[in-house]
C-alpha cells in the first residue's frame, strides 16, 4: 500500500462544497448559539428563581447528553411529534441548541465575574439597571467570555463532525465517502485533520488577535 493523499486531493470540487457546509453550519451555529446562550444567561440572571431554575435544568440536560444523542432525538425522533426535519435545517438547529447551552454557562459566568463594587458604583451614579447592564457589566464581561468563546468555538467545529451520522454533506461525510470510493481510508483521514487543524489554528490566532484588541480598547478607556 502506498500512502498518496492526492488521490482524495484530486476530488476538490466535492471537498470545497462539503468544507463550505461545514462553514456554514459551524458560522450559524455559533452566531445562533452566542444570541441564545447571552439571552438564557441574561434570563437566569436578572429573571427571577422560577425562571432561573426552569432554564437551567434545560441548560443541565443540554450540557449532560452527548451532542451525537441529541441530534439523533431530533432527526429520528421528531417525526414521532410532527417535526419533520432535512439533514441540514436538523444539523443548524441541533449545533444552535447544543452551543447556545453552553454559551449561556459562559455568559452566566461571565455576568458573576463582574466587580460587584463596579455594579454599586454605578447604582450611586444614578444609573438604571438597563444602564448599567448596557454600559457596565457587557463590557467588562466582553473581555471576560472572549478566551472561552474561541475554545468553545473549536470544539463546535469538531462537533460539527457528528452530523455526519444523519447524512448532512458536510466535510467529513464528503471526504469519507470519497475515501471509501477511492479504497483511500488513511488518506481520507489525513486530509480531514488536516483541513480540521488549518481552521482551527486560524480561529485560535484570530481569537488572540481581538483579545489583545479588546484588551487594549478597554485600558485606553479606563
């Protein structure tokens, strides 16, 4: 056997159209699951108990079963209650759902690890809570979230990987099935963690890269 990666290479067409899909589920993924987790976070947060403890047993269970199971509840058993979902719509509102548990845990944190002397002192100026969530605990908070974002960034394009099993035509259901064609597996395997490597040492670089910026916004204001 002769190990030659340019056999999956040759098929560059099919694997640009899968990394894309890959792409656009992870990008909308993420997006959805940053609005969500900020919205259940800021919920739980200045909510009220009742609304605390319902989303967060909601968060619990998200955050407590495998990615792989809950995308198999949603394509497999939504039928079973009238939800009838294509491979794609079922990857985007699983991974949205499975991020934004997860980004709400890092909000929430986020929210706790606000100065409570920075809250008081804007309570003493005469702000508004909507005033001081807006100007003071965001910001502060911006920073705060910015490192665990990017990491939980990475391993949602990782995640993304499982919606193979429900036949999304996403890069890892591509190059595997090319792989297979082409009696190629160890190369099929190469070339994705390959291109997996690539994107993710960009987003590492690029979350480094607006940490710094951020961090130097925040201390030329202060």
């Amino acid at each position: 056997m002769i190990f030659d990666p340019t056999v999956i290479l040759d098929k560059l067409p099919e694997i640009g159209s899968g990394l894309l899909v890959t792409l656009v589920l992870w990008i909308v993924g993420i997006v959805g699951g940053v609005v969500a987790g900020f919205v259940v976070a800021s919920a739980r947060r200045f909510g009220g108990m009742a609304i605390n403890g319902v989303l967060g047993l909601v968060v619990e269970v998200l955050r407590g079963t495998p990615f792989l199971i809950q995308v198999f509840l949603l394509y497999y058993g939504g039928p079973f209650v009238g939800l009838m979902l294509d491979p794609i719509p079922c990857g985007l509102i699983g991974l949205t759902v499975y991020a934004a548990a997860y980004y709400s845990e890092v909000f929430r944190a986020g929210f706790a690890a606000v100065p409570p002397g920075h809250v008081e002192a804007a309570e003493c100026l005469g702000m508004t809570r909507l005033q001081t969530i807006r100007r003071i605990q965001i910001p502060e908070m911006a920073l705060i979230v910015l490192p665990p974002s990017v990491n939980l960034a990475v391993i949602l394009l990782k995640e993304s990987a499982v919606l193979s099993v429900i036949t999304v035509p996403e890069l890892t259901t591509v190059v595997s099935a090319i792989g297979s064609q082409q009696y190629a597996f160890l190369e099929a395997i190469f070339v994705l963690a390959v291109t997996y490597w690539v994107i993710v040492e960009a987003t590492d670089r690029l979350g480094r890269l607006a940490e710094r910026r951020l961090s130097r916004l925040r201390f030329s204001k202060a």
